[in-house]
C-alpha cells in the first residue's frame, strides 16, 4: 500500500487515496480486507469503494492477530478505518474531493460458523458513530476477543463504513462500504524445508470402523514431496500406500482399492478451498501383495504461496467398504 504524505485541505483536493495504516508490531500478524493483492480492483484505490450521489467511502478493515499465549489463545483486534470523499454535484464530471466534515458511521460483528459452516452467529457487536472526524482515516469503531489459535478460520469479521451528511437539522445517509474477513492464518513457513513428509510420520493411520467381515480394516500412510524447480516455483508430488489388514495381521487376499487424491489451495476471498490438482483411481492388489499404491499427483505452485495448499487423501476398501480420510496441513517440513 502506498501512503499519501502530501498535506491534505479540506476539499482542495481532486482526489486524495485512503492513506495505508501503520506497520504492526513486531510478532504480530495483520489481515486487510480488501487484501493488498486486491486493494486496486476496480476504484483503483486502496481499500474498498462506493459512491452514492454526491458522497464517496473509502475504507477497509484491518485486523491485528497477537501471538498465542501459554493457554493456545491469541487476541484478534479489528478496526474499521475509512475516509469519505465529496463533489458539489452526481454529473459523473464532478471532481471528487477529500472531506472531513460529515458523520463517520462503523459497524462491526464477530462472526462464527455454524455447525453447517455458515457464518451465522454473532458471538460479539459493535457499532459507533463520530461528528466531522477531520480529513485522516477515521476509526469509528473496533471490536477485541480472545479466541483459540487452533480455530481461527472458525470466525469471521463482518464491516461496513458509512458517510453521512446533516443537512439542516436532518442526518442524510451516504455512501457505505461492506466486507467480510475470514481469519484464516496459514502455517508459518518459518524453517521450511524441501524433502518429503510423511502422514503419519511414522506407521499408519487406520479406518475407523470394521467392514462387512469383522476385524478388516484399511490401514494407509501418504507422502508428499516438495522440490524446487525455480527461484519462485514448487513442485508438489504425493503418494498413497494403502494394505488391507484382518485383526493385526495383513490380509493378502485380492482387492481393489479406491484411491482419491487432491491438492487444494485456500481462497481467502471465497472462504473456500479450490482444487488445484487431482486424481481419483482404483488400483488393483493381487493375491499375496501387502500393498496397493494409488493417489499420485505432480503439481507446480508458487513458493511463496506453498503455506495456503493442503493434501487431502483418502481410500476405500471396494470388497469392504471399509473407509479412510485424511488432510495434510501444512504439506512441507520444517525445522522448527
């Protein structure tokens, strides 16, 4: 984001951008919404946009994430922060200019998913006004938890920033800006290492649940490599093992087995994770093989963005219908 160190006068500018908040602190991890990578789509201008009439908002909100206390928990604190733009007529001509006589108006809600995944409860609400806050970025309102590190992507921030006008004894409402923020933290990629990781790290997971003949059940483990091709570019690779098991012992019997397998990139926009690689197969396991292999994948990302991918892998037992899922996060190694 870049910041505006011109002065600022009240409405002798054409048109001045919401100038960039300051630097978090030290350890601390900061969320925009807009995000950076899409505070210029559409406006043009950092932060997001809307203009009624004769009143323009501009605003975004910026939420600072403290580092986990001894107990798992971090404080989230999110503020609303906006500046608002006038012209003396709608004709699409009018130049707009920075003003800081109006009524700055936030919302603020605390958001967390229901037991669907919606956004639905409110756990915490906000909402304040201030008169004529000057021709700075205004706060209007802010809104601090303290919620588990371990469930962040469980909540979300819902924000709106408004500009009104008193004309006479009357309050006229503006323009508004709205967003939504998902806490979503990625792993920190602090330590990272290319090689494989193993899931689990050692032995295997095992289905939970017996098939049709009592006692069977898939036991399997997955590999993911990481390799780089370039100074920007990764490639991911990963495998599933898979062997059927009767009790304790191996079951060396014939069987096919259904392999799903896919790379998935987190959307923080959507609040979705996109496929970005696939493969779903069934592989066969002759009479006296342990194993049967399945699930692989080779795909090239990013390196700066291998934290927002996970690995998610699964197998079926087709005889007995016996089931196992897993997701990988993150999907590299790291030294601490």
């Amino acid at each position: 984001m870049t910041t505006q160190t011109q002065p600022i006068k009240d409405g002798a500018e054409a048109e001045v951008p919401i100038e960039a908040p300051e630097p978090a602190e030290p350890g601390v991890i900061r969320l925009c919404d807009p995000a950076e990578d899409r505070a210029r789509v559409g406006w043009h201008r950092i932060g997001g946009s809307n203009a009624v009439g004769r009143w323009r908002a501009d605003a975004h909100l910026v939420v600072d994430i403290e580092e986990p206390d001894s107990n798992g928990k971090r404080w989230v604190v999110g503020h609303v922060r906006g500046t608002a733009h006038h012209r003396d007529s709608e004709s699409g001509d009018a130049p707009w200019k920075r003003t800081g006589t109006y009524r700055s108006r936030g919302w603020l809600k605390l958001l967390r998913r229901d037991i669907n995944g919606r956004f639905t409860t409110v756990v915490e609400e906000r909402e304040n006004f201030r008169e004529d806050p000057g021709l700075q970025p205004d706060v209007p309102v802010g809104l601090s938890a303290k919620l588990d590190a371990d469930r962040l992507s469980d909540y979300a921030f819902q924000w709106t920033f408004g500009t009104d006008e008193h004309i006479g004894g009357s309050l006229l409402s503006g323009a508004r800006v709205h967003g939504r923020l998902v806490l979503f933290v990625p792993p920190s990629m602090q330590g990272l290492e290319f090689g494989t990781l193993r899931d689990p790290h050692t032995g295997r997971h095992h289905s939970t649940g017996d098939g049709r003949v009592i006692g069977h059940h898939l036991e399997a483990f997955a590999e993911v490599t990481t390799r780089r091709t370039s100074a920007t570019e990764t490639e991911v690779s990963a495998e599933v093992t898979a062997s059927r098991n009767v009790s304790v012992v191996p079951d060396i019997s014939a069987t096919d087995i259904r392999f799903t397998s896919a790379l998935e990139r987190y959307d923080a926009h959507e609040d979705r994770w996109r496929t970005a690689a696939s493969h779903h197969h069934t592989a066969h396991k002759p009479f006296g093989a342990a194993d049967a292999t399945g699930g692989q994948i080779t795909h090239t990302v990013p390196t700066k963005e291998l934290n927002l991918y996970r690995y998610v892998w699964g197998c079926t037992d087709s005889s007995q219908q016996t089931k196992l899922h897993r997701t990988v996060v993150p999907v590299y190694t790291r030294t601490t």
